[in-house]
C-alpha cells in the first residue's frame, strides 16, 4: 500500500450471526483495491475477509484478494481470511444451516480474487468525489461474530463442542498489522468503516484500532465511519426460552453469542455496565459516549433489518395497524438517540446500508448530500481538531424533519419484486392488507411516489 496523501479507509462488512456444531477449516483474506489520483490511501475492513490482508496497488477499480500473514486467524470453517460484513441483529440460527445455505459468510474458499469497488470505494471520480484515489481494503466478513469474537476452532471434537472458529475481533487487530508493513503507518488518517454489522464492528473496534496503530509507532488520527449498523433494542419480542439460538430475541442472542464467541467488549463501555450486561456495547446509543475517537453514523431512520427484528417484511406479509404504529415509532426513536451525535446523516427512508451503492450521492437530508456531509466533516477535523464544530455553511449533523417512511424525496424506490416495478408507500401499504383510512402518512415534498428499494 502506498500511500499517496494522507487517508486510508478500512471497510467492514456484516451478516446474521450464527451458533451450532460444527467442524471445519480455512484462513482468512482481505481484499485490497487500488491505488490511485493524489488524495490519500484508503484502507477498508468489509465483507467477507478475516485472515487476508490488503495492500498492494492496483490501477482501475478493482480490489485484489490477498492472504493474512497470521494463518492461525481465520473464518468460521478455518479457510483464510477475506471479510464481508452485513448485520442482522435477528442474529443466531444454525451455523450449521448458515454454512450449507451461505458459506461465503463462514468460508473464504469460494471469494473472487478481485472485486469492483463501489459507492465510497469506486476509484471513478464521478461515483466518489471525495476518496476516489484513496487506497482502500476491502475485508469481508466471515466470522459470524459481529467483529468481536477471539475464539480458536477447538482442537479436538466433542459432544458438546462448537467446532468453528469466532476470531473477528483478531482479524481487525492483524489486518491493520499487516497493513502496518505496507505503509498504513504513513497515513495521516485511517478511516475504519463498516456496514450493518460491519457499522456495529466498527463501534466496538474503532479505539483498539486506534491503540494499535499508536503502539506499532502510527501518528495517524483514526476516525470511523458508522453504516448502518446504529440498531436498538428489540420492544416488541419478549425474552423466552431459546435453547437453539433460532428463536431468541435480538438481546438473548446477543447475550448467547457473546459466551459462544468470546466476545472482546471496549473496557471502557466495559466498565459502565455490571457483570453479564455487556451485552449493552453492541448498540451505537449505549457505546458512543465511551468512544473518543470521531465517529460519522449514517443511518436510515426506518431500517429494514431493524425492521425485519420485529418481524416486518416491507412487501413481503400483512403488516397490522400494531406493526404499522411501531414503524412510526421506530424512525422517532432512531432520531432521538441520534439527537447527540456529533456527525450523522440520517434520511426518513425505508432502506438498509448506503455507502457501498453506486447511487449513494442521490440522497440527501436537508439539501446536502452524504458525500458532501462527509466533506464538511473533514474539513472540520482538520481545522478544529475536534468534530464538534462545523465550518461555516458545510453541515454534518443532519437528521430529516419529516417524520414518515419514505417523506425524504430522494429515498430509493421501493420495487416489487415479481415485476421489479417501481411502487409507492401507499401502494405496498395496501398490498400489506392495512386500511389506508386509519392511518396518516405525510408524503413525499415533491408529490412523487414513496417508494425504497430493500437496501
């Protein structure tokens, strides 16, 4: 990795969580795209990869698969590390099921060697304005443990045993080491980003990062970049008994995860929370006040996946007038909890992830666009040395007014599925089975169709 200027991105990725039985075994690999322009190295942490590491330059826009040095890192299933991160905090079925149904979220053995960048990660200058000649590395997820696990596969089989590796956490840790030797400790800037549970990833990894790059002799300011991956509680789904981990409510299989994984919490949330509710350092509202590095959060205000916890598939059952309340409470609970932090861009859209879309410049919240909001960001890091104080006329902390699904007018489209048309709110409500007279709906300020398109 050479880095050009003074920035590296690290991406990170998520998926749902998984706990079974289970023997298995690969490394781990990272993705590391190009090289180019003059504006700084970017180094991202994303999907799929644990054990790889990224580094060398490579012109166009294409990322190559390298290997983690460190062969005892790796995926669930042992196989080397490439990361891929998308999270669902429904969190744990079988692994067992999640590694016949989708082994490229326990295994790297089926990765391409080399992968387009999009969105933040696009070297077009047209698609990323901002970062386009930045080096990035690209991590996918495999290890099922929402970035925090620093469990070995076991050594030997037993009854009770869970034969998979969990060593999220690890792989973070020896991605950046070998990031180090390839001249990530140039940067003046590292940039760790993550969607979904890659977004929850970087929460719990950002000030490790930060300490690990100080200790291996790094001036760089570590900054993250939060995708996605602000969730809350579950409000509807009561604690029960869940013994195989496919019934259990977001918290219940956080605490079970957490045993299964080993998981690394930051000491510092660590500390605020007694013994077994550690737990509470996976959500962005109970971790934040403990982070001191800048954080930006993105965050649809009506998340699908959040949405999806309670059991609510947009278009996909009948949704009741209970369901529908909840929606309208959710975007209001995300906003409040949002209400605090620093740097944030959060439309009133039915969506799930956003800064990997190539389209990701059409949104915006109040006028400004995230590639902009980001900027503004920046600029405000390097004049202040804090993120509390924008530049004047270059806004970072926008959160929509309008307080319905779908009002912002850049909100993707929703689109049905069968005929991949494209479909209004109203539309999809009605299709739900939910009578359109009980309930009030502020629409869209253009008078255009509501619609998203499942993020």
């Amino acid at each position: 990795m050479k880095v050009l200027c003074h920035v590296a991105l690290l991406l990170l990725l998520g998926e749902i969580s998984c706990q079974g039985n289970r023997n298995a075994g690969t490394k781990q690999g990272v993705k590391a795209p190009k090289k180019s322009g003059n504006q700084g190295g970017d180094a991202t942490h994303e999907d799929e990869a644990s054990q790889q590491t990224a580094a060398s330059t490579k012109p166009a826009d294409e990322m190559k698969l390298h290997l983690l040095k460190n062969a005892q890192v790796t995926c669930n299933d042992g196989t080397s590390v490439d990361k891929l991160i998308h999270f669902q905090i429904q969190l744990i079925s079988s692994c067992d099921s999640r590694y016949k149904n989708i082994p490229r979220l326990m295994s790297s053995a089926d990765w391409p060697q080399t992968r387009k960048g999009t969105g933040i990660l696009s070297t077009q200058v047209e698609e990323n304005p901002h970062w386009y000649n930045a080096n990035t590395v690209f991590v996918p997820y495999c290890s099922s443990d929402v970035w925090s696990g620093t469990k070995a596969k076991p050594k030997e089989k037993g009854k009770d045993t869970v034969e998979y590796a969990f060593l999220g956490s690890l792989i973070v840790r020896e991605v950046v080491k070998d990031l180090a030797l390839k001249g990530l400790k140039q940067a003046k800037v590292v940039m760790l980003a993550g969607t979904s549970a890659g977004g929850t990833g970087v929460l719990l990894n950002i000030e490790k990062v930060s300490s690990q790059l100080e200790q291996l002799g790094a001036e760089a300011q570590v900054r993250g970049l939060v995708d996605s991956g602000w969730f809350l509680e579950s409000k509807q789904q009561k604690a029960h008994e869940c013994p195989d981990g496919v019934l259990c409510s977001p918290v219940d299989a956080l605490k079970k995860g957490l045993r299964l994984w080993n998981g690394n919490i930051p000491e510092k949330c660590k500390q605020q929370y007694k013994r077994g509710e550690e737990w509470q350092c996976f959500f962005g509202h109970k971790i934040y006040s403990s982070l001191t590095s800048p954080l930006f959060v993105v965050q649809w205000l009506f998340d699908e996946e959040q949405l999806r916890v309670e059991n609510i598939y947009i278009g996909g059952q009948t949704l009741s007038e209970q369901q529908w309340t909840y929606m309208q409470n959710l975007g209001k609970e995300i906003k409040n909890s949002l209400k605090d932090v620093t740097a944030v861009f959060a439309p009133s859209c039915l969506s799930h992830t956003l800064i990997t879309k190539s389209n990701w410049m059409d949104f915006q919240v109040k006028s400004t666009s995230l590639s902009r909001a980001l900027q503004c960001w920046d600029k405000s890091l390097e004049a202040n040395k804090n993120n509390k104080t924008p530049v004047k006329g270059c806004p970072f902390h926008l959160i929509d007014n309008c307080q319905s699904p779908q009002c912002n007018p850049t909100c993707p489209p929703l689109v049905d599925q069968a005929t991949k048309q494209e479909l209004t709110l109203l539309q999809v409500l009605a299709s739900m089975g939910l009578d359109l007279t009980k309930i009030s709906l502020e629409v869209k300020r253009d008078g255009g169709p509501a619609t998203s398109n499942g993020g």
